[in-house]
C-alpha cells in the first residue's frame, strides 16, 4: 500500500503572517512558512457522548468529593499521539513521600534498561519546559531541545560555528538565503527593524505590514566644521520596488552621501555644495550596482533598464543654516518647538502629481487622488533619465525639528499640519522617541509601505554667546 501524504485543511490565509494564499500552495510567498506542517484542523469531539451517565467522584464525610486522577497516573497519549511524559506524581497522605506513578516506573526502565536505576547511575536531571521550574510537574517538552547540539543518531554533534537556528522551529539550521533547512520558515532580516540615535540627531526604519522586506535605509552622523562647529547629517533613501535590488541601492546611497558629506564638510566645503555633491556620489554609486558581475550581463543591450534605484532625501545642521537636498519623492518638514510658528514642507517631490500641479493641470487634491500620482520623475540609478539634484538653505528664526522621511510616513501625515501634529513636542529634546512615534503612527495607519523616518533638532544659535 502506497502511503499517502495527510491531507490539509484548505488555508485562505498564511498562518505566520496572514497574507493571502493560493490553492495548492506550499509555502507561503510573503515569509516563507512551511504549509505542509500545519495541523488539520481538530474535529470538534465532545469529551463525553450526549446522554452517557457521568460518575462523578463520591464525596466523603466532610462532604468534598473524592480525589481524582491526575494526568500520567493511568498509560495514556497525548493529542499527538505520544505517550504522556508521566510528570504527575501521586501521595497518599500529606506527610507521604512522592511514590512513582505506574507511567514512571514504565519509564524508568526504559530510560535505564533492565538493570535499573542502580545499574545506571543516578539519573540526570532533564530540562524542564520554558518557565517551569524542577520537581514542578509541569509539561515537558518531547521535542529535542533547541539549546542542544544536533541530534545525529543519538550522538550530539555541535553546529559549525556562527550557524545561526530558526526562530519558528528552533531546531534546523538557517541556509545562505535566510530560510530554515528544517521548517523553511524565513527569518527576520536584520533590515526589518532599525533604530539608530547618535548625539542629537536619531533614525528608525521598519519594513511596515505589508512588504516582505525593507528596501528603505538611512544614515546618521555629525562631524566639526573647519571652525570647531558641529555639522549634523540626516540622509534617508527608500529604494524602487519595480527596480531590482531595491534594498542595495538604498544602502549604497546613504552610505555613499553621508561619507561624502562627512569628508567635504570637515575641509569646509559650504554646506549645500556639499549636500549637492553628496547626491551625486550617491547616484554614482547605486550606478555602480548595475555594472557589478552578474547583476547584468556585460554586453547586454537592455542592461541599464529595471537597474538598482532609490530616491534621497537629506539634511544638514550647521551653524544657523539648515540644508536640505533630495531627489525623488521622499521629504523633509520643518516643525517649530513652540508651535507658534507654521510648519512647512521644505522639498518638492519629482512626481507625476507634482507636475501636474506645477503646470497647472490639475489641483493638488486632485493630482494626489489619481492612481499615477506617486509615479516619480526623478531618482537615482542607471537608467535615470536625467539626474538632477535638488538643494536649498533656510535660516530659522527660532528651534525646531527636520523630519526626514520616506513615503512611507507622509502618505499618512501628508500636510506639514499633519505632521506637526503627530510629531511629540518634546522631540528636539528625545529626536529617538520622536522618530518612533511617527514610526508608530504608519503602521497604526495600516503601513502599507516601508516607514523610515529621521528627526534633527535644529536650536536657532544664541546671538551673541560668547561676547563680553
């Protein structure tokens, strides 16, 4: 007789991250979960049949019913079908010694062989379950530990080193490409979620509810103009999903405009020729990805199209001037810490919507209304069209804050009101929990995007600190 594989119950949903399913599928297409494990499904079986006599325990004297069975006093299996570990022991009195339940005694000759105990030696200790303490009674896991080396053949073997174990299963080992050889559950990135805070400036970045990795990426730093000033440095790129290698393009950006800035800054290059610049070595480098071995072919005539790209965003703080530089969709707003002033979106975004509205076609409700409005005209990579960078300086009469962000938050905070609203009033004082918060506020509004979010403290200089 052929055996046959269990047949599964029909899944709408994966059980790791709920995205939808498709007939027939085996592993889920978002994170990888293995479908073939599922359990069906438990037939509803009631414990004891309609209309049966139920002998419940007689009580005694004091009028308490009787004692009843603990589990592992009587041989018997588990919803598994295992036999149950037989953790229960049974007393006779209060003052009784623990006596070995029938299930115990089974057990120990099977843990000892024929000899007993007392021809094996006293008996290791096993590892209780998660939280549950020794001689507690408590399940027992029958699973081989996961804090364990390898089981092969009985015989322990130790995992090579920086072999990393699967967060589902905790037992098979993850392969080069990030999934479980034992369950084929993928792992999370390291990607997934950032946080970074350096002096006062801070970053975070989360890959949101819906994508299946973060393509996003941002850079933070601070350096000493030629003068002793501290310049502070925000930059923030969100990599184009229909492009490929999304996520390297975002990292190779930021990296590549924060070093550059950090180098022209500290010889004393002016702070917007420098952010200008910045976004050029960007762009050269995420048109360097498109030229590495095997992300094109070498002679390929199409091998510019669908390259590595990402949008920029960028902002610097020095002295009292605040420089911005961008190109693509992702933003910059100002936000006063007093509120007493307006805020303002300090970039324009190479859309289609933008266009629109800077040619007077469309109004600017409706321009964002439409499905082509988040269209981008600009970015960086191989097969842009023509790059372009975006800088301006502004000089600020009183403190405030610069959120940098990628689409992922102003989809939902769309309007400076918007986001001044959202942004806590303490954030020059704790940029971190600033940037959290509004990290918070995408996912709470559904993220359907990646969300990365910087926020710079900007203090307007005392006018004559340091004079007599």
């Amino acid at each position: 007789m052929t055996p046959q594989m269990p047949q599964q119950a029909a899944w709408s949903k994966c059980p790791g991250c709920e995205e939808p399913l498709e007939s027939g599928d085996l592993f889920c297409g978002a994170c990888g979960y293995d479908l073939s494990v599922v359990p069906e499904p438990p037939r509803d079986r009631p414990t004891v049949a309609m209309g049966t006599q139920v002998d419940w325990p007689e009580a005694d004297a004091s009028g308490r019913p009787g004692a009843s069975q603990r589990p592992g006093e009587v041989p018997g299996t588990d919803s598994g079908g295992r036999e149950l570990p037989g953790a229960a022991v049974r007393f006779d009195g209060p003052d009784a010694a623990p006596a070995p339940s029938p299930v115990q005694e089974a057990g120990a000759a099977a843990r000892f062989g024929p000899g007993g105990p007392e021809a094996a030696g006293p008996e290791a200790p096993r590892p209780a379950g998660p939280g549950s303490a020794p001689g507690s009674g408590a399940f027992e896991p029958t699973a081989p530990d996961p804090r364990a080396a390898g089981h092969s053949g009985g015989h322990a073997t130790a995992p090579p080193p920086g072999t990393k174990l699967c967060v589902a299963c905790r037992a098979g080992h993850v392969d080069p490409d990030g999934y479980c050889e034992n369950c084929g559950h993928a792992q999370p990135r390291e990607r997934d979620h950032m946080e970074q805070e350096l002096g006062s400036v801070a970053a975070v970045s989360d890959r949101g509810l819906r994508h299946h990795r973060n393509e996003d990426s941002f850079a933070v730093s601070s350096t000493a103009l030629p003068d002793g000033s501290p310049a502070v440095i925000a930059i923030v790129c969100d990599g184009v999903s229909s492009a490929t290698r999304p996520d390297d393009a975002s990292s190779a950006a930021a990296s590549s405009a924060n070093e550059h800035l950090l180098e022209s800054l500290a010889r004393g290059t002016h702070p917007q020729q420098a952010m200008h610049d910045a976004i050029l070595a960007a762009a050269s480098a995420v048109n360097s990805l498109a030229a590495e071995p095997g992300a094109a072919m070498e002679h390929d005539p199409h091998r510019h199209q669908n390259a590595p790209a990402c949008t920029l965003v960028g902002a610097v703080a020095a002295g009292d001037l605040l420089v911005v530089g961008w190109v693509g969709d992702s933003r910059a707003y100002w936000v006063p810490d007093d509120r007493g002033g307006p805020p303002a979106r300090l970039t324009e975004d190479d859309s289609w919507a933008a266009q629109m509205v800077s040619a007077g076609l469309m109004s600017e409700a409706e321009a964002y209304a439409d499905e082509r409005a988040h269209a981008i005209t600009g970015w960086l990579g191989a097969d842009a069209y023509e790059l372009e960078p975006h800088t301006a300086s502004f000089k600020p009469d009183r403190p405030g804050v610069v959120v940098v962000c990628t689409d992922g938050l102003w989809n939902y905070a769309e309007a400076p009101e918007d986001m001044a609203q959202v942004l806590p009033a303490d954030a020059a004082g704790r940029p971190l929990h600033g940037a959290q918060v509004l990290v918070g506020h995408a996912l709470d509004g559904g993220g359907h995007d990646n969300v990365t979010v910087a926020v710079l403290p900007f203090a307007v200089p005392r006018q004559g600190a340091g004079s007599a």
